[in-house]
C-alpha cells in the first residue's frame, strides 16, 4: 500500500523553557498536568483563571506559579514565550489563539489541534533520555498506547546509561583534540553490549571498558554512575 503523506506536518524540536514565561489559561485538571510538566521544564508559569483545583492552589501558595483570579485578556500574554488554553469555554479558547498569533507567541489549545501553533506529543523519559510520539493531532490514543508500550520496554536504568555516556563523550572531548578520533570513540560509546552490562550491574566490566575507551578518568565516572 502506498504510503500518504499528510499536507500538515509539524517539525520536532525539543525546547529550553527554562525561566521563560508560560501562560496557562484554564484552572481545572488539565491545566493542573500542563503546569506539573512546564514546572519540571523549569517554565516561569503563570495561570490565568477565575478558579482553580486544589493542587494549583497549593501551588500558587507555595509560590511555584503565578495565579491572576481573572479570565484572560490580551494583555496576559505580554513578554510571553507561549501560552497554552486548557478551557472548556470555546470562545476563550478562540480568543487566546487569535491574540497568541497576532502577538507571535506559541499556542496549543488543548484538543483542537486548529488553534494550535503547535502541538504536545505523549512522552516516556528516563533522566535525559526523553522519546516523543505523535501522530500529528490524527489519533492522541494511538499515541498514548505507544507511549505505555514503550515505558514498559524501556527499563528505569536507561537514565543511569545516558547519564555515564554524557561524562565519558565529555571526558573524550576533553582528552582529544582529532575530531575524526572524538567522532569515532563518541560513536562507539553507544555499544549494545556495554548497554547490557549497566542492566545488569556488571560495573567491573563497564569500568573496565571505559578505562580502555577513555583513560583512567573515566573509573571515577563509572564509580559514582553505580
């Protein structure tokens, strides 16, 4: 079968929200997720509701987020960086997309994907590790249930690996100065075998390989990496 392209491709890219402003429109239970993750992204947050969960509250209490007890307004989006519309009044979904694109900051408005500048895919991390999955707006379920596929293959000591490759290719660029030997031995960190090994605790051999990939330096990183 001959496979469609859609006319409507989004480009990923994954983005630095750390001490941007981010305004969330909405105060229930969807914006209460939105918030959690644009926090763990290190987003300077502000919400803009009349009313708000328990948890947003305890929140805007404990100073995490900024709270304006009011609907929005234009103006809310002054020195924003995006904003995301987690309402379920239609017409304030609308306006917060139409003022987002006349402003030029980032939109999503939950669930249309028609008033989206862009959009938010399901996502599975293990520390730096972080696989996004979308399906373009087509089928959020699909990729939902992808998402639960691969939290399930993907076992919790992939954040340990990522984190022990990222001090070794800095070690590596740090000791070599010929980009053709860095590009070679950065390549070959990313060894299936010695992925093996860090699942199964067997540091000896990782070490081991390390000091004979990277010098002695790299012991200390693979001891602190246990």
């Amino acid at each position: 079968m001959k496979q469609k392209i859609s006319d409507h491709s989004y480009y990923p890219l994954f983005v630095d929200l750390r001490n941007k402003k981010v305004v969330v429109v909405g105060g229930g239970g969807v914006a209460e997720r939105k918030v959690q993750g644009l926090l763990s992204a290190g987003a300077h947050v502000k919400l803009i509701s009349p009313e708000v969960t328990e948890t947003l509250g305890e929140m805007v209490s404990d100073g995490l987020i900024d709270h304006a007890a009011k609907t929005f307004v234009p103006e809310d989006l002054d020195r924003a960086w995006l904003v995301i519309a987690a309402t379920d009044d239609s017409g304030v979904q609308e306006l917060v997309y139409n003022e987002a694109l006349s402003q030029r900051v980032f939109c999503n408005v939950v669930d249309l994907p028609e008033f989206c500048s862009f959009i938010v895919p399901s996502i599975v991390r293990r520390g730096d590790l972080c696989l996004s999955i979308s399906t373009g707006g087509r089928s959020p379920a699909l990729a939902q249930r992808l998402r639960k596929e691969l939290e399930q293959s993907l076992g919790s000591f992939y954040g340990d690996y990522v984190l022990l490759l990222g001090e070794l290719r800095q070690l590596i660029i740090k000791s070599y100065e010929d980009p053709v030997t860095r590009k070679e031995l950065c390549y070959s960190l990313a060894d299936p075998e010695v992925m093996a090994w860090v699942r199964d605790g067997e540091w000896d051999r990782v070490e081991k390989w390390a000091v004979s990939l990277c010098g002695e330096e790299a012991a200390n990183i693979v001891l602190n990496s246990r």
